[in-house]
C-alpha cells in the first residue's frame, strides 16, 4: 500500500511535469517502470517509525528515487556498464539513443534538486539526499577506473556506490521526524546498504566471475558472504529491536525480504 | 576583480572536494578552466545593484557557474554535439574518456545542488538556479530532437537552453538581495540571454549555415540580427538607467562587450 503510494506520487510528480515531450515521455519511461522503491520505502518507513508524517516526508522520499533512477539511466551507458536491458525492457538509450538517455539522466537529478527545493524547511533532509548523490558518482567513478582487487577497495566503492543511498534514505526518514536518531539510523542505513549490496552479488556471482568483476561473492565467496549477509541482518534487526508497530514490522519484513532473495 | 574572486570561490571549493580523485581531477579541469564566468557575474552584479552582501551571493554565483559547466560538458559528448574542443583544450570526453565525463558533469550537477542546499535559507534564490537548471534540459532535448526551422521553435529553444540561465543568474541575484526586483530582474536576463544568443549565433553563422543549424543568424541574416542585438541592448540598458554606482557601470559595460563580440 505505501509503495502504492510512492507510485501515485512519482505519477503525479510526471503527469505536472512541463518539460519538453520527448525528455517527459524518456524520464517517465524509466521512472515509472515498477521498480521495486527500495530506498523510498526504507526512507518513509524510518520517518514512520520515528513518528513523521507520510505527506511531509513524500517529496523527500520521491526526490531519492528521481536520484536512484538518474544514476541507473547513465549507470547503463555504453561508456558505463553498457547494459541493453533493465528490468525487462530496453534501457533508456536503446529506446530513446544515447544523447536523450543523458539527458533523462540529467533531467531526473535536476528534478529531484528542485522537488527538494521546493519543499518548506526540513534542510538536513536535504541535504542528507544530495551528500548520498554526491558520494554515489565518487563510487561510480571508482568502480568505472579501479583496477585494485581487495577488500578494501570493494568496501571503499560499495559504500559509496550503493550505501550512500541507503544511508541517504534512512539519515532523511530520521531528520524529518526524529533528528535525534540520525545516527542511528546511518548505522541502519549503513547495515542495509550492505546487505543489499551482498544479495545482488550474490545474485550476480556467477556473472562477474566470468567478467572478472569485484564483488563480496567472488572475493569472498558465496558461503562467507551468506555468513556476511546473516550478521548484517542480524544487526539490523538489533537496531530495530526496541521500536513497535506497522512500520516497523514492516520494517523488519523488508530485511528478511532482501535477505531471502539469495536463499 | 569580481571575476578573481569567483575563481579563488570555485578553486576553493574543488580544493575541499572529498570526491574520488579522478572525479575531482575531471570536474576541477573543466570548472576551473579560465571561461569567461558570465553568469556568475551577472548573479553578484544584480546582487549588488540592488544591495546584497558578495559573500552571501558568492556561493549561489558558484552553484549557477557548476551547473553551466556540467552542461557543456554533457554537451560537447559524441551523443550530443560530439565537440573535441572547448576553450582551446581537448573536451572532457576526449582527456578523460566518455564514461568519467558523464561522471564529471552528474556531479557537478549533484555539487551544485549540495552548495546551493547547504547555504541557510534564501529558498527562493536556490530554486530560481535549479528552475533554471532544469529548463535547461528541456531546451538541450528540444535541440536535439527538432526538426521544424521556424522562428517560433527557435524562441522556444533559445528561451530554454540558453535563457533560463541567464534569467536565473537575475532572478537569483534580486531574490538575495531585493525580491520585489525579482520580475524586473527577470525581463533583464531574458534580454541579456537574448542578446548572449544572437552574438553567439552571429560569430558561428557560417558553420553553422554548413550544417544546417536553426539559429538566428541563419534564419533571419546577419544585418536584422544586429538590428535585433542592438535593440535587446537597448532594452536592457533602459532596465539599468535607474541604477548608478559601480555595479551598475559594470553591468553596462558587461553588455557593451557582450555586444561588441560581433562588431
């Protein structure tokens, strides 16, 4: 029902949109492809835990996925991963070419900093959501030129690449309710980062093991990042102990969700 | 002077920049590459014709000038206008390769909305720059995708991909310092990127009317061009008279050599 929600809102937000025709139907095509709104999900889940409106908090929570949607765009460019599919359908410049795939890109982030801008006080939120964009394009760029294969180095461009959305996600969920648990909850967001990140390479292993790519599977293998996987969801649920309710059971149901999707 | 003082500001800022060295190598070579910081000017001198404080606009004048040069370098990419050169030195896709140039202009891009979200309130200004920003890729879609050479296309495109900068640099500038000079401001960059456009269309006439490019040069013809230019010049020295001190001088003197570029 809330991704229900999420999906209304990105709607509303492209049905208002007064951008030309072809750069509203490219952005639109992406955006509105039935992703699985992980990080907004996580983002209004933490605000509701914490006890913050779901209205005040959608904007933020669209704006991260405008982010998140951006970054998979450019993510798929020939000079990128050079991916021709995402979720089951050609990706923005097989359908549109690579000059209008930039600019949906381009289009989507600038968008999110204007839905941001647009909303009344709550900057620390703001701010929350472009510090996790700005360090995702540090990973992206450390994943596209690192020739490194350690440990550190997938820890250093993990954290940015996909962690620092997730953090994003649940830093913003607690300062538009509870600044006080912002902590707290980039531990969280920290954790969730890793354990998403550890699913898909899981999920991925044998893939990369034939590009010879960098991830948790092939550097540590598939038993020890289960066992990886296991203690993060543990420390997740840790966290979330103490608090009660829809979200946060719902809460709870995302980390086994994420989790099992390697079991 | 003004213009030393926005150099030192936006060297400044990428001598801070916590971002992946490559990534900050890329975004300092085209950011900090002596261009001539026309919009960034305009910001601080409108700024300062209605009684702002520099140091409260500087950082907004920085954002606008990163926001430009991400879209010249998405810009200058083969997709798009595939240009090897900018300011006499190879583009950034040809010195660091296509992927780490999409990288270099996503986060400038995400740079200029972080600068812009971690200054305290002057919401209206912060989203002046990014209704700007945003335009801006409706006008690059519209350019990329057009095929009719009317005037009215040709409006529509300029008013976008060129204009919403210069009106945002105006618009911006009064909202730090004089809101209620807002609309006059805005009339004033409208007339300023006008005037920017034609000067432009005027230098690149012959290319342009090799390859067939819609511009105002090749539409209307050299000499009703320069009578167009002459009058945008009067028009936005008209909007100045009422202004004296030094910037104001120095604005009539920033369209006198915007004007003179083709003379």
């Amino acid at each position: 029902m809330m991704q229900g929600r999420i999906e209304q809102a990105l709607q509303a937000y492209m049905d208002a949109d007064p951008s030309a025709p072809l750069l509203r139907e490219s952005m639109a095509y992406s955006l509105l492809d039935g992703g699985k709104r992980v990080r907004p999900r996580l983002l209004l889940l933490v605000n509701a835990i914490l006890g913050g409106s779901e209205e005040t908090a959608m904007p933020f929570a669209c704006a991260l996925e405008m982010v998140h949607c951006y970054s998979l765009i450019h993510d798929d460019l020939p000079a990128m991963d050079d991916d021709a599919m995402r979720r089951g359908k050609p990706s923005s410049h097989i359908r549109f070419g690579e000059g209008n795939a930039i600019l949906a890109g381009d289009g989507l982030l600038t968008k999110a900093g204007l839905l941001l801008m647009q909303q009344d006080g709550h900057d620390a939120a703001k701010r929350a959501i472009f510090e996790g964009a700005y360090a995702m394009v540090s990973g992206q760029s450390d994943d596209l030129n690192e020739t490194e294969q350690n440990g550190e180095t997938l820890e250093r461009i993990h954290r940015n690449k996909t962690g620092a959305l997730f953090v994003a996600a649940c830093t913003a969920g607690a300062y538009l309710s509870d600044p006080e648990k912002a902590e707290e909850m980039r531990v969280f967001g920290e954790t969730l980062g890793l354990l998403f990140q550890m699913t898909d390479d899981l999920l991925d292993e044998a893939q990369d093991r034939r590009e010879g790519k960098l991830s948790y599977a092939t550097l540590y293998g598939a038993d020890e990042t289960r066992v990886f996987i296991r203690d993060a969801a543990e420390r997740a649920n840790a966290i979330l102990a103490p608090y009660t309710g829809e979200a946060a059971d719902t809460l709870r149901e995302l980390i086994t969700t994420l989790r099992s999707r390697t079991f």
